[in-house]
C-alpha cells in the first residue's frame, strides 16, 4: 500500500518504532495524526494493519492517552493531539533517565565489588561413605603436591588412606601427631616415592588435607562431636584459604621433627 509505504519511510516512524511502539502501533498512531479520526475499518485498509489486530492496537495507544475511543457502530478512534503525545514521550523518557542516573552508579559499583570479591565454597558432607569417596577422589585428582596433617587416628581416617591412590608426579607431605601408630605412617608411605613425612609432638583433633594449594578437607574428630549427626568432612574450595592453611602447615613443618 502506498500510504503504509510512505509512513514506514519517516523519520518519525524509525524513531517512535525505537522508542518502543510496535510497527503495527507506529502506523495507526501516524495515519490517526494525519486524518485525526477513523474507524478500524479504516485504519486497516488505510495503513494494512490486520482488522483482526486493529482493535489490540487501538486498545494500547488509548492506554497510552494519545487517542479517545469514540463508542458507537461502529466505534471511531480520534487523535488527542501531538503534544499531547510529545509530552507523554518527554515525561516518560524522563523518567527512565532519572532512574538511571539515580541506578546506574549504584549498580556499576555493585557489579565491581562482587568481581573483586571472590566468595569461597563450602560444602560439609555428613554421610560417611560420601565423605570418604570425596576424600578418595579428590586426593586422585590432585596434579602437584598434596598436604596431610594428621592429628588423631580412628577407623574413618584408615580407610581413607587405604583407599588413596595418587599419580607418580605428585609429591606427598605429612605432619603427623606422634601419638599416631605405625599403620598410619606404613599407609602413608606406599602412597608415593616422593612422600616425606615429620612429626609434631601434639595438634588440635583435627585431621586436614590439603590439594594443589585450592581445595582444604577437613576432617573433624569423631571423639570430640557430641551431635547427634556428625559432620563427616568441610571442604572448602577457595585458593586463599588454601594458601593460608599452606603457610601455616609449612610453619608447622619447620618446627617438627624428622
């Protein structure tokens, strides 16, 4: 149709389709400007919006207070007038802009502080066999250097070492308690060739490894818990927290003994 052709060429068309009308909604509300009023009979065969549309348009631009709905058989849409629509955008446009000058700093800033803060992971394990096979695997995985500091010894921590298998580039560190029997340290030997291992006198009932300086297990003693539902194991997936608890096994392996 040449009218619909002609609308679609305007400036005005680009911009009210950018501002956010529909192609449907820019057309109906341009012709209307034009002729001030119509049925939608008309504004189909004038503009080519589907009749079956007609009606869903006329509804959106009325709320919008830029055209009055004339009742009767049949109805007749009549345009308010162009400032009325001007200020409509104006206000509108507005608005937005205050909104996001009062946000855009706020959330910039937001966005900023959650890339420089890393959060760690935590998970705890409560289900024994869950917390062994974690335990088991992630030893597996690991691709560098493993850390153990062994304070107590109970049937958890046995198994766990029974079940450990690492790969021959690993190295191995143990600071152990010297309450540990020779089982432990017999374990702890057949892990790997490059496994080097001290003692230290007394430690906390806390039994930990530690995993290519980014994940810390920790293993809490069953002697001490006293709940009902015993945590198993705390793993804790954060590289600071890994290099942390490295400086401080490595503090620990200067004062202990051969």
């Amino acid at each position: 149709m040449a009218l619909r052709s002609l609308i679609e060429k305007l400036p005005s068309y680009r911009l009210l389709r950018e501002y956010g009308l529909t192609g449907y909604e820019a057309l109906t509300l341009l012709y209307l400007a034009s002729v001030q009023e119509a049925t939608p009979r008309e504004i189909s065969e004038k503009t080519g919006v589907p009749y079956t549309k007609v009606y869903e348009v006329i509804r959106k631009l009325h709320g919008r207070g830029w055209i009055e709905v004339i009742e009767g058989r049949p109805i007749v849409c009549k345009f308010r007038s162009l400032d009325c629509v001007i200020k409509s955008i104006r206000d509108d446009l507005e608005r937005k802009f205050r909104e996001l000058e009062s946000s855009l700093a706020e959330d910039v800033a937001r966005l900023r502080f959650a890339q420089s803060v890393k959060r760690p992971t935590a998970v705890v394990v409560y289900r024994l066999p869950e917390a062994i096979e974690y335990v088991v695997s992630s030893v597996r995985a690991a691709q560098h250097a493993i850390w153990f500091l062994i304070a107590y010894v109970d049937d958890v921590l046995q198994q766990v070492l029974a079940k450990l298998r690492v790969g021959a580039e690993v190295e191995i560190r143990a600071i152990i308690s010297q309450s540990c029997g020779n089982a432990v340290l017999a374990l702890l030997k057949t892990l790997s060739k490059r496994c080097s291992i001290k003692y230290i006198k007394s430690l906390v009932p806390l039994n930990l490894v530690l995993i290519d300086l980014a994940k810390v297990i920790f293993i809490p003693s069953y002697v001490l818990a006293t709940t009902t539902l015993k945590p198993s194991i705390l793993v804790v997936d954060d590289s600071e927290v890994a290099i942390t608890t490295k400086n401080y096994l490595e503090f620990l392996w200067r004062h202990a003994s051969s």
